[in-house]
C-alpha cells in the first residue's frame, strides 16, 4: 500500500489522515483568530504603532524603559503621532502597540505550526503526491501574506496616516483565501469518497455557490467598510440618515469610483448584500427541504441559515452602537464563521464525500 501512487490530497495513508487532519484544524482555528485580531487592531487604531518590520528578528517587545522610549520617540517620526495621536503618553503608546505586536507574532507563530510540521511530514513520507503541492502552495501564500502585511502598514507611514482601504482588502481577502484553503483540504480528508452528480441537487447546487460567491463577495466588502471607516458615516437602520438611499450615495465622479471610494455607498453596498445573502440563504434552505439529498448537506444549509441571521444581526447592532470594538470584532468573526459553514455545504454539494 505504501508503495502505490497517490492520485489526491484524500489518499493520505488512513494511520496519517488523522494526524494531518489535527494539525490542518489547529492551522484553520489560529488563521482564524488571526483573523479577528487583525480586526481588534484596525478597531484600535494600532496597526501603525510599529513603524518596520523585522519578520526574523521581531520576536520580542521592547523590554526596557529605555528601549520603549526608543520606540517611542521613533513613532513619534510618524504622521500618525503628528496629526492624530499628538500628546499620547508612553502608557497610551503601549496600549496600542500590544495589538499590534500580538498581531505580528501569532503571524509568526502560524507560519512556524505550518512550515515545521510540513517539513517533518515530508521528510518522514507522512504526505505525498497531490497534497505535497497544495500544502507548498499554502506555505507560499503563508509568506505573501506576511509580506502583504508590510505593505498595507507602510501605507499609511505617509503623508495621510491610515492605511490604504485597497491594501488592507486585500491583506484580509487573502487570509480569507489561506483560510478556505486549508478548511477545503480538511474537507477532502475527512470526506475521501468521490461525490456522485445528481440532477436532483442542481438547483441545490447553484443556490449554495452563489451563496459561497456572495459571502465571500460581502468580505471583501467589509474590508473596504473597515479601510474606509465607513460603518461610522450612518449609525440608524434600517434606513440611512432617514432615508434608504443616503443623498451622498453617487456625488463622485465618474459614478464606479463610489463603490471603491465613497463611504457612503461602500456601506450601502455592504446592508444591500447582507440583504441578499439573507434572501438566498433563505431560498436555499427551502429548496433544500424538497429535495433528495444527503442529511449531511440538509442540516450544514440550516445551520447556514442560522448563522447567516445571527451575523446580519450582529452587523445591525454594530452599526447603532457606533462600532464598539468588542462588536466590531464579534461581526468580523461571525463573518469568517458564515464562510466556514458556506464552504462546508459547497464542499458537500461539489466536493469529495466520504460513504460511513
């Protein structure tokens, strides 16, 4: 059996499945509070607390006065001290600069509960064939994504001290790549038996990966509503300043740079998703209850449903309490939390799946 060619990243030998499963979920989970920390530190206002980068050498804080004033003083050099943060206390400093230097170091702590276990699994022959390459792959994404970081905070080292709206999505959109990745790769562990097409599951189908495309859509969304503070522009629902359609919806020029740029029609854009993905979820969940399909997939679209709600309510009470950091944080989480329950449905429906 050793000696057969493995054609999947499901035909791992059965003794190892587990163990690649294990170490795959504690990689998903400390993504995924990255994740929300990433959040709690753009909430905080601490991502440019810390003015370089030293990927290798950063391991630790300043650990002295004298090495704290330093630090101080240098971020003091920036415009975000200048112009927003002027008069802060060394106190004040540190406060924000813990976020940011926990943010960075759980960075570097995944990277290593990837890179030591991968290269141990690989020298020990625990993985083989296809699941080498998209291992390697993540592992890449892994460093781009450390990399992408550097560049979203040195955006904001300038003359406007915040970082650019567009680096920041794409900062979150690819750790919600790395995210998917591993939790598919998890999936196709788990569940190893090739899914049979049915044609009474189409509709099924199509509903749930346009349901995956619009959450993931609406993410990629939320980034610009974090980048550009627009969830602080209109506080009242479900109307917006008294009125559906705010007044400020469409004044740039030409009328697309709205969707990229205007916090008001950014967060227009983001309730008028949300409103989709509820109608849908809720379209889903009842065309599911017509169909024949597997229990698996039935109760993973329920609980879809549920989520999908708790997280549309959470975003509703973010927005009236004016984006309180422990909500802020709550709804970004919940964000994650919906990805994960969409991608499982999808994987059952498109996926690999096992006949226990």
């Amino acid at each position: 059996m050793e000696n057969e060619q493995i054609k999947s990243p499901s035909d791992v030998l059965p003794t190892n499945r587990k163990l690649i499963v294990s170490w795959l979920i504690l990689v998903a989970i400390l993504v995924f509070v990255m994740i929300v920390l990433g959040g709690v530190t753009r909430l905080t206002n601490s991502g440019l607390s810390m003015t370089d980068w030293k990927p290798v050498t950063g391991w630790l804080p300043p650990l002295s006065d004298q090495a704290w004033t330093a630090e101080f003083e240098r971020y003091k050099a920036f415009p975000e001290y200048q112009q927003v943060n002027k008069g802060m206390s060394l106190s004040e400093f540190k406060g924000i600069y813990a976020f940011e230097f926990a943010h960075r170091v759980l960075g570097r702590i995944i990277g290593l509960a990837f890179f030591i276990p991968f290269v141990l699994f690989l020298v020990f022959g625990r993985i083989r064939g296809k699941l080498v390459p998209r291992l390697a792959i993540l592992l890449i994404l892994g460093g781009l994504q450390g990399g992408m970081g550097w560049f979203m905070v040195k955006s904001g080292l300038v003359d406007d001290p915040d970082v650019s709206h567009y680096r920041l999505t794409a900062h979150l959109a690819l750790a919600s790549l790395i995210y998917s990745v591993i939790l598919w790769t998890v999936f196709d562990l788990l569940r190893p038996e090739k899914s049979r097409a049915s044609r009474d599951d189409r509709s099924v189908r199509f509903w749930s990966m346009t349901l995956l495309i619009l959450i993931s859509l609406q993410i990629l969304i939320g980034g610009f509503v974090a980048g550009l503070n627009a969830g602080f522009v209109f506080n009242d629902w479900p109307l917006m300043a008294g009125q559906f359609v705010p007044e400020e919806f469409l004044y740039m020029q030409p009328w697309y740079v709205n969707f990229l740029e205007n916090p008001a029609a950014i967060q227009f854009s983001h309730r008028m998703v949300a409103y989709v993905i509820a109608v849908i979820s809720v379209l889903l969940y009842l065309i599911s209850r017509d169909q024949n399909i597997a229990l698996s997939v039935r109760s993973s679209i329920s609980y879809l449903l549920i989520v999908v709600f708790l997280q549309i309510f959470i975003g509703i009470l973010t927005l009236l309490y004016v984006v309180p950091v422990s909500l802020g944080a709550l709804h970004q989480a919940g964000g994650i939390i919906v990805l994960t329950f969409s991608l499982f449905v999808v994987h059952e429906l498109y996926g690999r799946r096992s006949y226990d």
